[in-house]
C-alpha cells in the first residue's frame, strides 16, 4: 500500500450539515411525501448542482418559475432562504480533521461542490474552513464532481499523488470517480466510522 500523504475532505455532509428540510418541511406542514416530490420535480438535485458548477443562481430561478409558475413562491425560497438551510458544524469530522491539521504530517485539502455565490457565507460562519491549505469549490472552477476535471485540477493545483490520498466524500458516485483515477475513497457515514475506516491506510486516530 501506498503511504498516504494527502486528505482531500468534501465539506457538506461531511463536515457541514446542509439541508433543505430545515426550510421545506416546515412550509409542507411536515408532509415529508409532499416535501421529497416538490425535491423529486420541480427544485431536483441536479437543478442546484448546476449552480454549484457556476450557474447563475438569479438566472436559474426565474426559468424554473417561468417553468413551474404555479410553485413560485417555494421555488424562490430555495435559494432566498438558502442560508437558514446551513445547519452546524459536524463536530467530530471537525476533531478528526483538526487532528489530521495537528499531526503535520498530511497535506490537507477540501474538494466540495458549492456555488460560488454562497460559498462565502460558509467561509465567514466556519473558522475551520481556514485550516486547509487549499479549496477547490466547484462554482469557481465551472464543474463539479463526479467530473474527471475537476479531480484532475485537485490533483494538479495541490501537487497530489493520486495513490497516495485519500478522498473523504458522503456521495458514493463521487467517491467511485475519484476511485477511478486511483484515488483512495471513503464514504462518509459517520465520524465513527470514518476513523475505523481510516484504520485501513493504518491511520490511527
């Protein structure tokens, strides 16, 4: 096995709690069915992924009301209430990444998928997001994950041994294209489970 020299950590789901719901569920009077068809339809995730890989978001919103006029007034809370959808910090991918800072013995890096308009307001809410020695936010790079570019310019910028890192992402379609051009993947679950995972690159934590 290659010695692991670089972290590459993903930011929401991972370290950042992020979720809809936490404006939605409230305006579908907590029908979570009704919640997940308006996701499944009308604001899908592949919709706001496009705003993460630099799409406007002014501009996606009024063609998706001109689309779906009927749900307008839900259809601009998604990004006019996008701040009350960032949750907290999770603490202990927080203490696991603090530790990794610590050891002085990796390079760590972030890889996320974020529009570039809202990606400020993580950085000023979240001290931590100062540790790294590096970003890469998709909305700024105009792609995103599971694209190859976009792992070629992590790779490239931060000067990464695709071999020798590991790749901590909570969508098992980022970590299997991340897998394919050699870099070592875990899927987040947990921060439990992700040092029991570490354990496997004899990361002791």
């Amino acid at each position: 096995m290659n010695t692991i020299d670089t972290i590459i950590f993903d930011l929401g789901g991972v370290l950042i709690d992020w979720n809809p719901e936490y404006v939605y569920l409230e305006e579908f009077s907590g029908d979570r069915k009704k919640m997940q068809w308006f996701f499944d339809n009308i604001c899908t995730n592949d919709w706001n992924e496009n705003q993460d890989a630099g799409y406007p978001m002014a501009k996606a919103t009024e063609e998706r009301v001109a689309l779906f006029p009927e749900h307008e007034t839900l259809i601009r809370m998604f990004y006019g209430r996008w701040v009350e959808m960032l949750g907290e910090e999770i603490s202990g991918t927080v203490k696991i990444l603090e530790w990794f800072i610590k050891s002085g013995k990796y390079k760590v890096v972030a890889l996320t998928n974020w529009s570039s308009e809202t990606f400020p307001i993580a950085l000023d809410r979240f001290e931590f997001l100062q540790w790294f020695e590096g970003i890469i936010v998709s909305g700024d790079e105009k792609t995103r994950k599971p694209f190859k570019e976009i792992y070629d310019i992590t790779l490239e910028r931060f000067n990464i041994t695709a071999e020798k890192s590991i790749f901590i992402d909570d969508n098992l379609r980022n970590i299997e294209a991340a897998n394919a051009l050699g870099i070592n993947g875990i899927r987040f679950k947990s921060p439990e489970q992700l040092i029991q995972q570490l354990k496997n690159y004899n990361i002791h934590l």
